[in-house]
C-alpha cells in the first residue's frame, strides 16, 4: 500500500522540521508500508503542482496534518481541492493533526476528506491502514471520524501511548535534513545545524486558551533522548537542539534529571525549551546552562495576578519577576510571550504587559503582543459560545479567525476598534524599543571594531 505524506508550505524561508509527520511516517515503515514525501515546503510548491504529482503517480492513502491557526486552515482548504481535482485522487484521503481533532465533523464536510484522526496518530494511524489493508470495517478502529454513507461516525478515543519510548524515531531518512537543519534559533551561530527534538508529550497545566486535547505529561527516558542526541550529531552534524516539548520543564526534579544525564553523557551542543517559571529556579537555570541551554521560551501570558487567574494559568507575578530575572543572571535568554484579551482584561493589563516586556527585553528576539484566539478545543472556545460571542466551527474560521494578530473574538468590554487601537500602540513601543537595541548592539560593534581594531570582525552583512 503506498502513502504519501503531505509537508504544506507555510511560506517561511527554512521551515521546522515538521515533527508530527515524521513520527507518522517512521510507524507506518516500521509496518511495512510505502511511504513518500511530498515537501511543498522545500519547494514552495503550488497546489496545482501537487494535482499534477498525483495524476502521474498513484497512492492509496493521502495524509496531512495541521494545527488550528487561520494560514493553515486556508492552506488545508487549497491543498484539499488540488487532492480532490486529481484524476488518479488516493482511494483515502486523511487529515489529522490539533486543527481537525476538535471539530472532526466540520473538516470532513469542509475538506472532502474521508477520515479524520483524531488526537495522538500513530497507534490510530497503523490501525486505519491495517483496517483498509485487511477490508475491514473503521468501526473497531478508535480515534477516528469518517464517512459512512450520507452521515458521518466518530469512534471512541484511542487511549494515550503511555511508553513514548516505544514510539520510533522521527524518520530522519526520508526528509531533506540538509535543508532543515538550516533553521536558525535565538543565539544560533551561523554554522550552527539545528533540529527540534520531543523529549516528552503534553503539559501538566491547564490554561483556558489551550486547545491540548489530550491530558497530562508522558516523559521520554533521557537514554532514548541522549541516543536521539547522538545520532543526529554524528548523522547530520546538529550542533542546536530545539526542544520542541509543550513544556519540557514540567518539574523540578524532571528538569534536573535531563541536565544531569546530559552532563553524564558528556554531550556538547546549544538548547533551547519552553520552561515553566514556578520552576525556573537559579540552581536549575544553572544546570541548565552548564548543559548549554540558551534560550527558554516561557508562556507569561500576562503581567496581572488577576488576569492570570482568570486564565488558570497556575502562575503569579511574583514568579514571573523572580523567575525571568534569575534566567537573565544565569545567562540564558528568556522568551516573554503575552497575549491580551482573555476575560476581564482591560488596558491597565496591557499596560503592565507593555512595562514588563520593556524592561527585561533582551533583544534576543522580537516579541509583540497577539490577542487572545479561542481555539476550538480550548475552555476559552466553549466559554465564547456559551456566551453568544462564537456560534460554532465554522463561524471562527469563516468569519472571526482571519489572522492571529486581529481579534477573532472580544472578551473585552472595549470595542473592536478601541481594542486594535490599543494594542497597534502597545506594540509600536515594543517594536521601537526593540529596533533601538538592535542599534545600540551595532553601534558597540562599530567602536569596537575601529577603536579596538576588531580583527575577527566579518562585516555587515549577513552571510
């Protein structure tokens, strides 16, 4: 049975390695399936190159995944048409991924496709191929919706792999590393390789804007990640590893775990990870760095204690306070993400936001603020609709959902206008203190390459 995995362009320069398939392709080999590629986003593609593709080759089964942002659902709707334009269209066409999973009904009708999987694929996926292989029935296959004559049937959920361990490798084989591992994160040097790496499923928290369907936190082994490691350096020269975990500091005592295995195995490469400020810590952040972390990307969401309630996000502005100022002493950049608009916020919120943001910048990156978006599967989506302020589905993506820096739904007692007025301004102070630094690092390189006769100095301009 041939397989072809669609990668979908999002019009970046290098893309992320795109994780989600890769774990879905690396099952289906290890069963004996034919899989192939289809990289739209090496290529920049357009969709009508793909309709070409499948009218000179054959499949049986087409799949693709997305999350649940704007760019992607429009880009699910063109690739979905170019699919269902081809003459020789796979038998199965099947779509997955955060964006469908909520709302599987609605992806069918919109999409054409035949099967939704819903949720963690790839016990789900080997089941479904294993159905169709055999001729049997989808109704014993769990975690799916699918077409059944004129209506539509979800099956029950499929339970969570509680060993991700025994889950293979992303197939590394099959996808063009040379290009990404390209990608560049915060503090990457120009020569370094770069490559996102899961060191554990889920997150133990659980904020109202959320979409995570599935609970809790399943860990990785640090044997299984630091085998992983390994491979990739002496495979593909990676120099960077991104952590691409919801939350790889999902405690202290994990935290410290990794960094000492890591430490034991005398690995030497860059990290960044998304981390938890209850538990950025200075003795955690030093271990941390002394493993070669340089950047932690944390979800403040907001600099209210108020607002952070509201939004259950189990954090504090003390911790905040406490926690960006040790990462800043231990030496590795933190990632300020906020976002306005959740319930009861008001423009005393962003203002404080505004203030945080201004004074522990460290330029490492630019980061504005984006409004709130109800995502459907998250509290915050069902709230909007209990409320009268989203009707369904296909209202956020139709009508309210058209890009993630415009309101899709206000939860505010402002007005639309009085709300993008507000944020247009917040965000035009960010941006200017951050162009300022950026200039004062440029002016000190200048002196210091003509008053201090800079030798290793190696231009302007990017190479």
């Amino acid at each position: 049975m041939r397989v072809l995995l669609v990668v979908y362009d999002n019009e970046s320069y290098i893309h992320h390695f795109p994780l989600g398939i890769a774990y879905i392709a690396s099952v289906l080999l290890r069963e004996g399936y034919d899989v192939e590629i289809y990289n739209q986003d090496v290529h920049h593609y357009p969709e009508e190159h793909l309709t070409n593709f499948l009218n000179n080759n054959r499949f049986d089964i087409i799949g693709l995944g997305v999350v649940g942002g704007y760019y992607q659902y429009a880009k699910l709707l063109k690739i979905s048409k170019a699919i269902n334009a081809a003459k020789n269209r796979p038998t199965y066409y099947v779509i997955g991924g955060h964006g469908p999973s909520p709302e599987p009904e609605y992806f069918l009708k919109k999409t054409g496709a035949d099967i939704v999987v819903i949720g963690e694929g790839e016990e789900t996926v080997v089941n479904l191929l294993n159905s169709i292989s055999n001729k049997n029935s989808f109704h014993n296959v769990k975690g799916i919706a699918y077409r059944d004559g004129d209506g539509i049937v979800i099956t029950p959920r499929q339970p969570l792999i509680q060993d991700v361990d025994s889950i293979p490798w992303p197939a590394y084989s099959i996808f063009p590393l040379e290009y990404y591992r390209l990608r560049q994160n915060p503090h990457s040097a120009r020569a370094d390789f770069s490559m996102p790496l899961l060191s554990g499923r889920g997150c133990t928290f659980n904020c109202n804007f959320c979409y995570r369907m599935d609970k809790g936190f399943r860990a990785r082994s640090a044997e299984a990640i630091i085998d992983e490691i390994k491979y990739l350096q002496k495979e593909y020269r990676i120099s960077y590893i991104d952590f691409a975990d919801e939350l790889l500091m999902s405690s202290k005592k994990r935290t410290v775990e990794l960094c000492k295995a890591f430490l034991r195995a005398k690995l030497k490469f860059k990290w960044r990870c998304n981390g938890r400020l209850n538990y950025a810590l200075p003795d955690i952040l030093k271990l941390m760095k002394d493993t070669g972390c340089v950047y932690c990307n944390y979800g403040i969401e907001a600099f209210d204690d108020d607002a952070l309630k509201n939004m259950n996000k189990a954090l504090t502005t003390r911790q905040i306070v406490r926690g960006i100022e040790a990462t800043l002493k231990a030496g590795i950049s933190p990632g300020l993400n906020i976002i306005f608009g959740n319930i009861g916020e008001t423009k005393e919120v962003l203002r404080k936001n505004v203030e945080f943001l201004l004074k522990y910048d460290d330029a490492a990156e630019l980061r504005t603020i984006r409004p709130v978006t109800p995502y459907p599967g998250s509290p915050l989506y069902y709230y909007a609709i209990e409320k009268g302020l989203l009707e369904d589905a296909e209202d956020f993506y139709e009508n309210k959902h058209i890009n993630s820096d415009l309101l899709a739904v206000n939860f505010t007692d402002m007005s639309d206008d009085e709300f993008h007025k507000s944020l247009m301004e917040a965000n035009l102070v960010l941006i200017g203190n951050h162009y300022r630094k950026i200039a004062a690092q440029m002016n000190n390189m200048t002196r210091n390459l003509y008053i201090n006769k800079n030798a290793g100095f190696r231009g302007y301009r990017a190479t």
